[in-house]
C-alpha cells in the first residue's frame, strides 16, 4: 500500500469502500454488513473497518468525518491506496417537505455551493458515476425505495437555511447535506466511481424536526442494506 498521512491501515483495504461520516456509524454497518470486520483504521477518531459481505466478496467502511475539507482528505487517501467504488452512507435534512424523516434519497448529481469542492474545480452541479447510480436503483426495494434526486451540499450546519433552502429547492435539491459534492468532484478527478444514498435525519420546514435515535438506527439498517445490495452488482476487479 502506498504511505498516506491521516489513514493508517491496520487491515487490507478492498476496491468497494462504503463511506459513512459519523465514525459511530462506520461500527455500526461494519457490524451489520461484515464478517469478521478487521479494524482498517482509527488514526484521528476516522474509524474504518474490512470484512468480507454478504457476496463473498471485501468491503471497506470508511468514515470521512464532517464536512468537505475532511472528506476529501480521507476521499484522497482512499484512493492512493487503491479504492475504486465509492458510495457515501450518511444523513441528510430535507429541502422538500414531501420528504419523510427516515426516507432514503438516492443523491443524482449534489449542487456545489460548498468551498471544498469548488476548489476542486466542480462545476455547479456535480453528477453521480452512472454505474453506481443505476445500481442503486436497482437495488431499491419495490415500493418503498429511496427517491432519486437531486441535493445540495453546504458547508455550514447550524446557518440560517431559509433563503438558501428557497435557492436550492429552485435549482432542484430536495435535501441538503456536506460531503457529496466533494466526494464526486474528487472521484471525477481520479478516475474512480461514486454515488451517495441518504438517510433524511432532519425536516428543515417549517421547524427544523430530528429523527428519533430508534428510527435513525432503523433507516440506518435499510440503508446498508440498499448499500450493500448496489455494490455486489458491481463489476469484480
């Protein structure tokens, strides 16, 4: 493996990396989607995980932590050391009011109006790998799937949203979150494949209203299992 600075592999890391934000979650789809999981990281709290799944086949879960800047960090490392497939597992607060909280949105391309990936040159809008995209599709279950559809990634988490929601609801994005944009800027950039699925945590509007810790780990569970589901129909290495 070549040498990275902030990720410390302890354990091999397989080309499919599933990349939660919260280091709490990474334990809890490693525990979840994994035999045997071997630590992969701990170095800075950015707990990462390798095991074999449900297809026989290895999986990394990486957390990225918050945000952009630190996301591309981790994105960065990832791929040096040889990651391929990349697919974010995180939350997301709902633009849309049709949005319930706990539903999956499937991230189709993320607005850019974070700095992180704007200074990776992203254009306004920044699409998703086709590939993993029409694997999550796939792999939704009927009827009760994960919409598909656009989102806005942001910077900062406690802003008065009201105007910029209006703005991003405008332009398309049914939800707001912080790493999607940088993660597929980055991927266009290295030649890899990306895709983001997401749990809705919070409705913005009218009030701002948060998912219960029961019904967070229940969406948590449906998305890894959708997750997981996308990425053993991908193509083997």
């Amino acid at each position: 493996m070549a040498a990275t600075i902030h990720l410390h592999p302890t354990a091999p890391l397989a080309e499919r990396v599933l990349l939660p934000g919260d280091p709490g979650r990474a334990l809890t789809l490693a525990q979840a989607l994994l035999d045997k999981p071997r630590m992969f990281n701990h170095n800075r709290g950015l707990w990462g995980y390798t095991g074999t799944a449900a297809d026989g086949a290895q999986l990394t879960i990486q957390s990225t932590g918050m945000g952009g800047p630190s996301a591309a960090i981790v994105i960065s490392e990832l791929a040096d050391l040889g990651a391929r497939w990349l697919l974010r597992a995180g939350t997301c607060g709902a633009l849309d009011p049709a949005l319930a909280l706990g539903e999956l949105v499937i991230a189709t391309e993320a607005l850019a109006t974070d700095g992180a990936s704007r200074a990776l040159g992203a254009p306004a809008r920044v699409p998703a790998s086709e590939e993993l995209l029409a694997a999550l599709s796939a792999a939704a279950p009927d009827g009760a799937g994960a919409r598909r559809a656009p989102v806005a990634s942001t910077d900062l988490f406690y802003e008065h949203r009201e105007k910029l929601g209006r703005r991003w609801a405008r332009a398309g994005a049914v939800a707001v979150e912080m790493e999607t944009a940088t993660l597929f800027a980055l991927a266009a950039r290295r030649g890899l494949r990306a895709a983001a699925v997401l749990v809705v945590s919070d409705q913005l509007h009218p009030v701002r209203t948060r998912i219960d810790p029961a019904g967070l780990a229940e969406a948590e569970r449906r998305m890894g299992t959708l997750a997981a589901r996308a990425l053993a129909a991908l193509p083997s290495a």
